[in-house]
C-alpha cells in the first residue's frame, strides 16, 4: 500500500505536468497531445486554453516540472529509507497484533483529560464569579477582579496547560515502553515483559520526574505564547501610532509559536528514550537530538510516511463509518414518513457519523503514530550500538534491511 501510495503521487504529478504542457500547446499535434486532449474535453471550462490565459499553464507546467523532478529524485535517492519505513510500520503493526491490550489504554488518558477539564471548568468558574460590578453612568456596566483574583486565574490557567502536557507525556512513556520492550525482546510478545499494566508501573514508579519535568517546559511556553497572543492584541489597536512594537510582538509571538512546536517534538522523542532506557530527562532528550541529527533522513522518511499512512487510516474509518450511517438512514424505519424514527434529511447523521469516527480513529492512530517512532528510535539505538549493524531488530525489519542478525548474548 505504501509504494503503490509513493507511485500514485509521483504519477499524479507527471499527469498534471504533461496536461499543463498540453494545454499551453507546448506539445501539439503528438499522439500523447491528442489523447490527453480528448480526455481533457469533456472537463470544465478551466481547462480551455482559449478562455485561460496560455502563459499561465505553461508557468504551471515548469513549476510542476521542477516539483515533479524532486519529487522523483527524492523517490529514488530515499528507497532504501522508505523500505525501513515500512518495516518500522510492519513492526508496529505487529506489535499491536499480538498485544491486543494497548488499545484498552487510550480510555485512561482521555478520562484522566475528562476529568481534568471537568475539575478546570468548575474552579475557573468560581474564581470567575469572584468579581466586583462596575456600574457606568451611562446604564452599562463591567466585571473587575482583584490582583489575587487575576493572579489566582492564570496560576489556575498554568494548572491546566501543566497537567494537559503531564497527562500526554504519560501515554507516551506508557505507550513507548511497550512498543520498545516488543523491540529489544526481537518482536517476540512472548518474551516482551511491557504488558500494558508492566509499563503502566515502570512509568509511575520510575519516570513521574522525567514526564513533570518535560511538561512543565512546554507548559512554560505555552503560557508565554498565551501571553504574547494577548499583548499582541492590545498593541494591535495602537498599530496607526506605534507600528513598530506591534510588528515586533507578532514576530516574537510566530518565534515562540515555533520554538513551542520544536520542544513538542523534542518532548515526545524524550519520553520515548525515557521509556526505553530509563534515563532522565535531560539525558534522554540529549539522547533523543543526538540519534534524530545522525539519521535526519531516515527519520524525516519514516515521519512522512508513517504520517500517510495514519492519515489513510482515520480517512478509511471516517469514510466507512459515513457510508454505513447513510445506509442505514436508508433503512424503512428511518425513511418511513409515517414512523416515528423518520429522518427527514440523512445529512446531520452522516456527518456526526463522520466526525465522531475521526476523532475516535485519531485516538486509537495515536498509539500506531507513537509505535512507529518508538521502533524507528530503537532501530536507531540499535545500530549505533553495533556498528550499524541492527542486532535486536525484529524479523520484519531485519528483512527489510537485508542484515543478517548476529548472535547476541547481552543486552549492550
């Protein structure tokens, strides 16, 4: 599915490429020309060049056939990185496979967030209501709080950023250690001792520090991008005075935004060296940059594609789910006029359908999104400390490199 995904998108592009050729009548009067022309015909007027502009079709065509050029040189400079991508996906396919008790674990995060929000909403309301009002003499009026009172707010605000990260970097050491135990024990689920309650334990007991430490920095970022955001908008209103603060407050503002995604990503391959070797926090994200910077293509190939496939996921679940609800709305007890489950129009069912199955696939996608990363890490870890020669990897990824597994007695 993968390469057949890989040659569909190069052969798209060359399509497009030869069709803005032929429309600009670069290549008239060739077989090629005449075939693409019968079948661009019947197409809206857009594709018409005596209603478009000719130029613009071919300044498209020389785009895409610069675009289409990289991306077949890249096809080919990276298929020896793709087939690792695919085995990294075929292993944490596997994994989840034969230890069928990962998917019972996203219930516990998304209940602990439940509750947390819960809690949230219940606390700010009553420090909300814990205001003064300010009657104008002109019949308005406004809410005003003391300096605790605001102080209490964003204490409160910081309280929920923390723990929202706390609780994300939790499943992922959760989740990672159970992916990186099927690894070091060669895909063997037999042998892997991270059952689900076993890394559920190693994360409480061991790595709470860790996690609290790597939420806390990003929650620090993003409280600072919130307060940004919010002086950015107070120096919006005075952009016609004073536009040189205003502009240095959005720029600041897009550099913080950056830096919060790059400590995102930073976190999340923290906590996967965490949950595979049991170091702390800032050996494990030194760890986590060193093995990304040495295998930056690797790693880049086997984000793409693991990114394509999970998307294809949540799509095909989305997609199933809407097609089955408009099926069944074409069911007699619901197109029945006279019934009393009667559905007038099948559009709101269909797409309630349709997003509550996308978010239910993101959740459950997320453990394959972390599965891979681990075993990409763990490949990575595994063939630096052999010499590039991966000596744990599971049978599927040891095929896909074509690397013999040597013979290893200990753990290092």
């Amino acid at each position: 599915m993968i390469w057949t995904t890989i040659i569909l998108i190069n052969v798209v592009f060359i399509a497009f490429t030869i069709i803005c050729y032929v429309k600009a009548a670069k290549i008239p009067g060739s077989e090629i020309g005449r075939k693409l022309d019968e079948a661009i015909k019947p197409m809206p007027s857009l594709f018409d060049p005596s209603k478009n502009d000719k130029k613009i079709f071919l300044y498209i065509a020389y785009i895409l056939s610069a675009f289409s050029g990289l991306l077949i040189l890249f096809t080919l400079l990276l298929c020896q990185r793709v087939v690792i991508a695919i085995g990294c996906v075929k292993v944490a396919s596997r994994a989840m496979e034969s230890m069928p008790s990962i998917l019972i674990f996203p219930f516990l995060p998304f209940l602990m967030a439940v509750m947390l929000v819960a809690w949230w909403l219940v606390v700010a309301i009553f420090l909300y209501s814990d205001s003064q009002v300010v009657k104008y003499s002109g019949g308005g009026y406004s809410l005003t709080w003391d300096y605790t009172t605001r102080y209490l707010l964003i204490y409160h605000l910081f309280g929920l950023l923390w723990t929202w990260q706390f609780i994300v970097g939790f499943s992922y050491v959760v989740i990672a250690g159970i992916f990186s135990s099927y690894y070091w024990c060669r895909g063997d689920s037999s042998l892997a001792s991270s059952t689900m309650i076993t890394s559920l334990y190693r994360a409480v007991t061991y790595h709470l520090g860790s996690i609290a430490l790597g939420s806390l920095i990003v929650a620090v970022i993003q409280l600072v991008r919130m307060i940004f955001q919010y002086l950015n908008k107070k120096f919006k209103k005075l952009r016609s005075i004073a536009w040189l603060p205003s502009i240095t407050m959005s720029c600041l503002g897009c550099c913080i935004c950056a830096l919060e995604k790059i400590l995102k990503f930073v976190n999340r391959n923290a906590y996967i060296v965490i949950a595979m070797k049991g170091t702390n926090y800032c050996s494990s994200a030194s760890r986590a940059v060193s093995l990304i910077i040495s295998n930056a293509l690797r790693v880049a190939t086997v984000t793409i594609v693991g990114d394509v496939v999970i998307w294809l996921g949540k799509v095909f679940v989305s997609c199933t789910c809407g097609i089955a609800a408009l099926l069944m709305s074409e069911a007699k007890m619901y197109s029945d006029a006279s019934s009393r489950t009667y559905i007038s129009s099948p559009l709101f069912p269909v797409i309630f359908s349709l997003i509550v199955a996308y978010f239910v696939a993101h959740l459950f996608m997320q453990l394959y999104d972390i599965g891979i990363d681990t075993i990409l890490l763990c490949f990575c870890e595994d063939c630096e400390r052999h010499n590039g020669s991966p000596s744990f990897a599971p049978p599927s990824l040891m095929t896909a490199v074509g690397a013999l597994r040597k013979p290893t007695t200990a753990f290092e």
